[in-house]
C-alpha cells in the first residue's frame, strides 16, 4: 500500500488544492504553503508501507519510543537490504522552508539533494532513532537502502541511527537503549560534550528520567 499524503479525510478535487471537510478551524482549501510545508508528517498521518520497496514484510504500529513505529513482520537476516527510503527530492532552498514543520523526515543523498520522506514516503520514514540500531543507511547512486546489520526477529521494532548533522537543535532521544547517548544528534556534535558537562541530569548514557 502507498499513499502520497495518508489522511484519514483528505481528497483531491482536480484543481490542485486539498479539500479536507474536517480540517482543524474549518478551513477547507489548504494553499501550497500549508499543504506542501505543515501538512505533511502532521499528527493525523500514518504510516503507508510500500510493498514494492519493501523486501520484507513489514508492519507498523504505535511504538514505546515515539508515535508510529515500523516492525518486523517476518525474520529478517543480517547483512540484507529492507526497505529503500522514498519520497520528493528536493533543494537545499527546499529543505530549509520545510524546515518550519514540527516533524520533518528530510534525508541528505547528495551536498544538494534530499529526500523528502513526508510525501510520497515508502512508510520508512516512520522507522524510529536507535542508538543500538538494527539498520544502517546506504546510500548509491542517489537511492538510500536500509540494510539489516544483524538478525531481526519477527515482532522487533526496526531502529536506524540517525546521527543528525548540521546546526539544528539538539534533539533528545527516547530510544531506551543501555548505550543511549541521550540525543539524536551525531555523536561528534561538540554540543553534545558541552551540554553533558554542563547538565547533571545527564548519566554517561544519556538523559536520566
């Protein structure tokens, strides 16, 4: 199953605006900016699994770290390539308006490119941070393929490392793992060091709860 834009109510009516009947505010004809810039990733999307990418089966539902997660729907080998990682290529200008989102699901291929996994995603764009993944990203030739770094039992939630590069905000992670680093920032971030030298709430392994 593949959806460009999975909203429980939303249709388009043939002149390139979205009508969604029961839209926060009543507003009924969303403009490029909010349908292209807000809506996407927004709290009333869900996952779309994309059976042609995917070499597995996979299944997603709520997760322990955060919202929708995506799960193994059957045994997973190490070392074999899951599921590729979709969606809009777009700008570097791009990125930086679609930034405003409160969830973005941007992806870097090239220094100009990236990977807008909020529209037309394959549904791994739902894949959840792990600081003990079970994923690693490989990207060729403009494509991004997550490949199984072990073996991945039915059931088990897939997990990527997403090591955030860039002058972002430090976001914190909620994985659980015992090795969490507390943040899904790249590990080399020099924030990183900073705020666990200034911040005693912090273990070596992360945030305390």
């Amino acid at each position: 199953m593949r959806a460009d834009l999975c909203l429980p109510a939303g249709q388009n009516n043939g002149d390139d605006e979205w009508v969604i009947p029961e839209f926060p505010g009543g507003i009924r004809e969303l403009t490029p900016f909010v349908r292209e810039v807000m809506l996407p990733g927004g709290p009333d999307v869900v996952p779309c699994i994309d059976d042609q990418v995917s070499r597995f089966r996979l299944a997603y539902r709520r997760s322990a770290i955060d919202r929708w997660g995506v799960f193994a729907a059957e045994d997973i080998p190490a070392r074999r390539r899951v599921t590729e990682y979709t969606g809009e290529r777009i700008s570097h200008r791009e990125v930086t308006r679609r930034s405003l989102r409160p969830r973005t699901y941007i992806f870097w291929v090239s220094a100009r490119v990236a990977i807008d996994g909020a529209v037309g995603g394959s549904g791994a764009e739902f894949i959840n941070q792990g600081c003990a993944p079970n994923l690693i990203a490989r990207v060729s030739r403009g494509h991004v393929h997550l490949v199984s770094q072990r073996a991945i039992a039915a059931g088990d939630e897939l997990l990527l490392d997403y090591r955030i590069r860039g002058g972002g905000p430090l976001v914190t992670c909620r994985c659980g793992a015992p090795n969490c680093r507390g943040y899904l920032n790249h590990p080399d971030d020099p924030r990183l060091a900073r705020d666990l030298a200034n911040d005693d709430s912090h273990t070596a392994f992360g945030k305390r709860q």
